[in-house]
C-alpha cells in the first residue's frame, strides 16, 4: 500500500469508529478483509488510526469537520505535511481536497486544543490543577514501549545485552530499577528469545513503580485481587524471589494467558476463583476510567461519560471494602488504578478511611505520563486494628 491508500483505510475506519464501532473491532474486521495489506501496512494504518484517537477533537478542528477525511486532513496539517501529497486521488488515495476543505479548519481552542470533553477538562482542572494542560498534552502523543526486567531470570545488564542481541535497543527508566525504556527493535520483542525465556515482560515503567512501592518480602501471603492479565502478579511474584501470590480476578477470562506467562517467567502465581483465607498484603488494581493510560487506549476518551465515571467509583468502593476483609491485622491494602482523576483516587482513598476505622495511609502517590509512564495512582494502607 502506498501512503495515500493507507490515510484512505484510515479515514474509513475513522468513520466506522465514529458511528460506534470498537476501534480494535473495525481495526481486526478491516485486516481480516484486507488481504493485500501487509504487516507494515496494517501497522501503518492502526497508528494512522490511533493518532487520530488521541487528538479526536482537535484533528477535527484543523480539518473542519467531524468526518474521517477532515480528521487525516488535520492529522497532516497537525504534523505539518501537506495534504496534497496525499489527497490525489491518483490510485487509491483519498480525493483531491476541495476549494471548501482547503479553506476549512482553524486551530482547535479551550478543551479541543487539550482533546478532551468539555467534561473531562473541567475534571482535570480539578484533580490535578496546575498539573492538568501538561497531563492533557502528554496524553495526545503515542505511549512509549517499556519493559520489566524479570529478576527471577535476569538482571537489567544481562537482559539489555541479550535484547541487543535480538536487535532490540533500551535503556534504563528511572521511574523503577526494573523498568527498560525501548528506544529501537519494539515491534519485535514479542517475538525475541529474550521475552520467549522469560527475561523481560512486557510493563508500563509507572505500572512497576507502583509494584516498587508495596513492602513486599519473601514468605508474605500476597493476593492480587484485580490481577487482569497478571502483570503486577508477576512483578510481586519476582519481588517475592518467587512467589507465591494468589490471583483472583472477577471476570477470569481476562487472566486466560496467565498460566503461559507464570511458566514463562519461572514464577508461583497461583489463580483462584474464590480467594480464602487471610492475607498479609492485597492488591486491589481497580477498574477504572484508564485516563491515565489513554496514550494507549485513546477510544476510552470519548466513550467515557460521567455516568459510567459515577459508576466506576461505585464499583471501586465496593472493591476496597471485599478486598479489606481479606486483610490481617497489622496486613496492608493497596490500591491502584491507571487514572489522574481525584474521584477515583485520593477521594476514594479519603472515603474508605470515612467509612473504615483501623486503618492508616502509610504511602499515597500520583505517577503523572509526562515523567514517561502512564499516569497512575498507589496509596498503601495499613490495618491498624480489626
């Protein structure tokens, strides 16, 4: 595929996207049909795609309509390329602009320029204050590739020299001792000796420096409540020189891949459909609006709604208060969620405090994605008495 057939798949897919399909739905549907397209091309046209997604708002603004086409129209004119290059209508290029589309757009003001909803960029204010344009801006640009070094298989030395080996390029991340920064070779990690022997797992450098703050040690009793796929199972696993830690989730299907990566990573991960007994430490990674992570899932921007945010905080509270009673006297609760937002963060923290005395903050911090991660959030409470 040329570039211009490529900004057309694009702008086709916007358009299904933007009538309500799933962005991975239409993305899996359009490659399954796609025959001629190859791996490049497929990759091409779903960063195409993504890009789109996290500046929604403002590429409509440049291009002067809500279509596919006006947003790849303000997606260039974003990055500073000009769009008759591509819009030729020559093979299968999109249409040559016309004298309307080339007058149209102006820049996006307010929350466009943010690309938030208006909601949400009243919610960021809040939360995060001073914080909150840089955190909006750093959101609209594409997550950078990190990886957790499996210290049951390697040390960071040995795994950056056997990921050289594979041709892959990283670096050191200050945010966790563990985390490698991939500045070369990302797309072909998954398929490297050094992550098919279990050295390195693929992990948000913030995702590891929330595992980093629990007063983890050898012997503990460790449940992952929301273990999802695993990752932060696997992180206390190895902090654990092992393990083990039990893995709960409430809607198992999401941890189907677990069992490959625990053999993968030599740890003791153990998975429950009902946890029992007491623990010293649980780990509650709760359900949540992801806004902290939307670099990676931008669709989660424009399908939020304040109703579903209301109801996420429910949930969250629920959470907390099941996962306490799984808590030793003198154990410790951690919560985490991938967002900025306060209502899901502090406030929830302050509530269960409200509504559960015995309990005590030991640790409370916010990772914000300008320091390269995603943005998340860990608070660490001890129980104090039962």
């Amino acid at each position: 595929m040329t570039p211009a057939a490529r900004v057309q798949a694009a702008i086709e897919l916007l358009d299904r996207i933007a009538a309500g399909q799933a962005a991975e739905q239409a993305l899996t549907s359009w490659g399954r049909a796609a025959r001629y397209a190859g791996s490049k091309d497929r990759a091409a046209v779903r960063d195409l795609v993504f890009d789109a997604l996290r500046c929604w708002r403002s590429t409509a603004a440049l291009g002067g309509s809500e279509t596919g086409r006006a947003r790849l129209l303000g997606l260039l004119r974003l990055r500073e390329e000009d769009p008759d290059t591509i819009f030729t209508g020559q093979g299968h290029a999109p249409a040559p602009l016309g004298a309307d589309e080339q007058a149209a757009g102006q820049a996006p003001k307010g929350a466009a320029a943010l690309d938030l909803p208006d909601w949400l960029a009243a919610r960021f204010r809040d939360s995060l204050g001073s914080a909150a344009e840089a955190t909006a801006l750093a959101l609209r640009s594409r997550a950078e590739v990190f990886l957790r070094v499996n210290l049951l298989r390697a040390t960071p030395d040995t795994a950056l020299a056997r990921l050289a080996e594979d041709g892959i390029l990283a670096e050191p991340h200050d945010l966790s001792a563990t985390a490698l920064r991939v500045t070369g070779g990302a797309r072909g990690i998954m398929r490297s000796s050094t992550y098919l022997d279990g050295l390195v797992e693929l992990q948000d450098a913030a995702s590891q420096a929330v595992v980093d703050l629990l007063p983890l040690n050898p012997g503990m009793r460790v449940l992952d409540y929301c273990a999802g796929g695993g990752g932060k199972a696997l992180a206390m696993a190895a902090r654990m020189q092992g393990g083990p830690v039990v893995a709960h989730d409430a809607a198992p299907k999401r941890m189907v891949d677990l069992p490959a990566r625990v053999a993968r990573a030599g740890a003791d991960v153990r998975i429950t459909a009902t946890p029992e007994g007491d623990f010293d430490l649980v780990l509650c990674d709760v359900p949540c609006s992801g806004s902290g992570a939307w670099r990676r899932a931008p669709e989660g921007k424009w399908r939020l709604t304040e109703a579903r945010l209301a109801d996420l905080c429910t949930i969250q509270s629920e959470i907390l208060d099941q996962a306490a009673g799984f808590v030793v006297e003198g154990g410790v609760l951690a919560y985490a969620t991938c967002s900025v937002l306060a209502e899901e963060n502090a406030a929830q923290v302050s509530a269960f405090l409200d509504r559960r005395p015995g309990w005590t903050v030991e640790v409370q911090r916010q990772f914000l994605p300008e320091t390269g991660g995603d943005g998340f959030f860990a608070a660490v409470l001890r129980r104090t008495a039962t």
